[in-house]
C-alpha cells in the first residue's frame, strides 16, 4: 500500500518513484531509484534534498521486493557454470564460464507463463567462447506476491537445472582424409589444418591425419586404428556426396558403427553422417565444413565434446534454423543459423 510517511519513519519502505538531487551548478541526476529500500544510512542525504515526507509501499508479509524476486528465481533457475551478477535495476544477469549453453526450454516457457515473471535466455547448444551474459531475469511489477516465486522455485526444482553451462572435455581427434587425388599429391590437403584449427578452439587436438584414398577397406582400417589408439572421436573428411566414387558412408558403416544419421536439415552441412562405434562418435564431414565459418561442424561437435550423445531427432530438429542465410560478414554464432 503506498502512502506518505515522514523521512525519519520511512526505513524498511520501499520508494515508488525517483528522486533527483540538484546541487546549483554542478549536478542533476538520480539520487534514489525507485523501488529503492530506504536505509537509516539514506536519511541525511534525503533531508539535504529537501525530502521530510516520501511517498513509499509498505510490504505485507506476502510481498516481495522486485530485488529479492530476482535474487530467488536467478538462484533456482540458475545450474552449474553460471554464475549471477548483482541486482541492477530489479534485474539479475546470468553470467557463463566457456562451454555449452543448456537451456531446459520447456521449463523455461513454463517460468514465463507465471503472470509479472520474465526469465530470457540466449538459444540453448551454443558454444560460449568466453565468460559473458547468457540470460537474465527480473519481475514487473516493483512487488510481486511471493506465491508467483514459490511457483518458479516448484518449476526450477523439478527441472534443475534450467540454465547451465557444460565444459567441453579436450578430446583427442583422429582425422581420416579420403580421395585419390589428396593421397597421390595431385592436390594439397585443406581440410587437415582446418580440422587442427577448428578442434583446438574447442580446447581439443588431433592426434594424427591419415590419408587414404578412395578404397572403402583403407577408410575403415584407418577409423578403426584411430578407436584401438585411444582416439576420443573420428572425423572423416570428403567423400561425403552421392557420386558413386564417394565411399565414406559406406566405410563409415563397414566399421560396425551404429549410425545415427547420414544427412542433416542444415545448409551447409545436409551430407553430415553421424555414428557411434563404442561409444566413439564417428563423423563423416561434408566438404562446406572447410570453405564455411559456420555449417553443421559448429553445430553438433561442441555438443559432442561436452559429452552429450545425439539421437537422430537431435539432428532433425537443426532443420528450423538450419538455413544460414549467406551473410556477406559472417556473425556466427551470433545468428539464427541453427537455432
């Protein structure tokens, strides 16, 4: 309820408007905001401003200041490699260490189907480079009854964690080149230094590179000698389309590998295979994964580093987003390309 209380009875109160201090000459600006809650620190200056009388809210016992509102819902919602920033304004950011931004969607939607809650995340399954802002949260109204909270807090609960970051675990990489003309030294090798430089910003390394032609036995051989040297992951690079010359899918599969998918919804990126040897992800590269800053490669590897196993309808569902819209200045992966 708001009313007008003297300036000495006002701590505790909570303000409902700005108040301004001018200094003649030298400022203007903001000395309280609202929703500020009065301390006996704060009467002096109040005074000095000519405030004997403010306008405040008292809370009733069922009401939250939109500060601690925050403050609850941010510690619910908020999983490992995230940390909180402080109340700004009723607001709280959402701070990641580097890895894999997870965002429980369904819960999210949920919390923000709460009247006067608003929690905002960026686009769950993208690599955080560095530490930065990934969500942030806050609640309309300067009081909000404290059942909405309790409310989120019950959805975060059952859901924890709705916001996290995974690290990315430093894999090592084996690299299978494919094509005649690459192992016979009529054309330079491309994809190999790209591989290196893609891997090590995820914080992995290849272990070897191993050219080996356009025999399906060679390709085989060569992933299997990769899995019985401790290789993390395989990635098999060309060979990827439907000309009959093109055999790394089916070498893919010679292997025993359980295959999850060959093909994607993604441009550039639709010849992507997928497979599990052991537990071992297998992944047979298309050729746009050189020539692209951004294709399926970005898509799927940093998710497989931070440990995830991908189903078929994990690929299927890149398919809205999965259109790169060809941008003259690349922004990945501040972009809707798969997301």
């Amino acid at each position: 309820m708001m009313k007008a209380i003297p300036v000495e009875q006002a701590v505790g109160t909570v303000l409902c408007h700005d108040l301004t201090r001018i200094v003649p000459g030298e400022h203007k600006g903001r000395a309280f905001r609202k929703g500020h809650i009065v301390t006996e620190a704060d009467i002096p200056l109040l005074l000095s401003i000519g405030k004997e009388h403010l306008y405040v809210l008292n809370l009733e016992a069922h009401q939250l200041h939109e500060d601690e509102a925050a403050l609850r819902i941010a510690t619910a919602a908020a999983g490992p490699g995230i940390s909180l920033s402080e109340v700004s304004e009723g607001r709280i950011n959402f701070m990641a260490s580097p890895g894999l931004l997870c965002v429980d969607v369904e819960a999210l939607n949920a919390i923000n189907a709460i009247d006067e809650v608003a929690l905002a995340t960026m686009h769950s399954g993208q690599f955080i480079a560095a530490r930065r802002a990934v969500a942030g949260t806050r609640v309309v109204p300067l009081v909000i009854d404290e059942s909405k909270i309790r409310q989120v807090e019950r959805i975060c609960a059952a859901s924890y964690p709705v916001v996290q970051v995974k690290p990315l675990r430093s894999h090592s990489i084996g690299v299978v080149t494919t094509g005649s003309e690459i192992f016979h030294g009529r054309i330079k090798d491309k994809f190999g230094p790209v591989m290196r430089d893609k891997f090590a910003a995820l914080g992995s390394s290849v272990m070897g590179q191993r050219l080996v032609g356009d025999a399906p036995e060679a390709t085989r051989d060569a992933i299997l000698s990769f899995i019985g040297e401790g290789a993390d992951m395989v990635v098999v690079t060309g060979g990827m389309s439907v000309d009959p010359d093109d055999q790394t899918p089916a070498s893919i599969r010679a292997t025993g590998a359980e295959v999850v998918t060959y093909g994607s919804p993604t441009f550039p990126g639709v010849m992507f295979m997928l497979a599990y040897l052991n537990d071992i992800p297998v992944l047979g590269l298309p050729g746009c994964v050189m020539y692209y800053r951004a294709s399926i490669f970005d898509l799927v590897v940093p998710r497989l580093l931070a440990g995830e196993r991908l189903a078929k309808r994990d690929i299927t569902s890149l398919g809205h987003g999965g259109f790169c819209a060809g941008c003259e200045a690349c922004h990945h992966p501040v972009c809707p390309f798969g997301k």
